[in-house]
C-alpha cells in the first residue's frame, strides 16, 4: 500500500514552533519516526510538506493513480480551505486527517475543518503517533474495501 503523507503550513517550523503544543521534535524526526512506523506495518510512504495552499492542491492531484491513501495534517488550512477539501474529493483517495495537537480542545476558529467532509477519519491529539494511527486506519480501510470486492 502506497501513502502520501502531507503537511501544511509551518509543519517544517516543528521543534521550533511553540514546542509546549507541537513538541520539541522537528520535522525531519517525524520524517523518520513516520518512515520507520511505516516499515514496520508493510507500508510503503512518501512525504510532502508546503506552506502554499495551491503547492498542497497539486500535490494531491498528482497523488491521483499513483497513491492508495493520504495521510494529511493541512495545518492552518483545515480551517479555512474549500479547495484542499475539493482536492481531496477529486481525487477520490481515502484519506486521513491528523493534527498533532487536540484542536478540539483550543480556539473556537479551531472547530471548523473542512477537509474533514473528504476524510474517512481523522486524529488528533495523539502527537507524531497520530500520523501512524491514520496509516493503520487506512489499511484497515483498504482491506476492508478489497474483502468486500472479493465476496462480490
Ligand atoms: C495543527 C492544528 C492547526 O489548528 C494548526 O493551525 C496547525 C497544526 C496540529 O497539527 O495540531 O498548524 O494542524
């Protein structure tokens, strides 16, 4: 199974970034703690991260035949963004939504997600092993919808 996992805005600023939220890991370690999480389940993954919402438009678009699930923390754009939700619906790639911190539980402009209306599930609040309960989400997923495929 092939995943593309995609970060947002300012997602390359970990370690940096108010580390009493996002933590004091960079991107680069959650590159690596992704890849290896990703080894051991039998899942093969590529990463993308950009600040520039149509770079993110376009990215999922290319994902298009290519990938089988999408693991994806729009950052600042899961509040804002129509066209990373229409991307995702587009493309018809199952696709997880993550946030490193509990967005449930901060500002009230946080409750809004629109990329959620695409995503078959979403996690939050689990820090970096968010990003590996998505990729398990969407393996269960895919072979759930194969075993569908092979009683039919
Ligand atoms: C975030 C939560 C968003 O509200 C915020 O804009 C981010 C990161 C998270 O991973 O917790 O940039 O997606």
């Amino acid at each position: 199974m092939k995943i593309l996992v995609i970060n947002g805005p300012n997602l390359n600023m970990l370690g940096i970034r108010e580390p009493d939220i996002y933590g004091k890991a960079t991107y680069k370690d959650l590159v690596e703690f992704i890849g290896s999480a990703a080894d051991s389940l039998g899942a093969e993954v590529d990463f993308y991260q950009s600040n520039h919402e149509g770079d993110l438009v376009d990215r999922i678009q290319q994902a298009y035949g290519v990938f089988d699930g999408i693991v994806i923390n729009p950052a600042a754009y899961t509040h804002t963004s129509v066209a990373l939700l229409d991307a995702v619906k587009s493309v018809g790639i199952p696709t997880v939504e993550v946030h490193i911190s509990d967005v449930r539980e901060r500002e009230d402009f946080r409750q809004v997600s629109y990329i959620r209306l695409g995503c078959i599930g979403a996690v939050m609040g689990k820090g970096f092993d968010g990003y590996v309960e998505a990729i398990k989400i969407l393996m269960d997923y895919t072979a759930g919808q194969s075993s569908k495929e092979d009683v039919q």
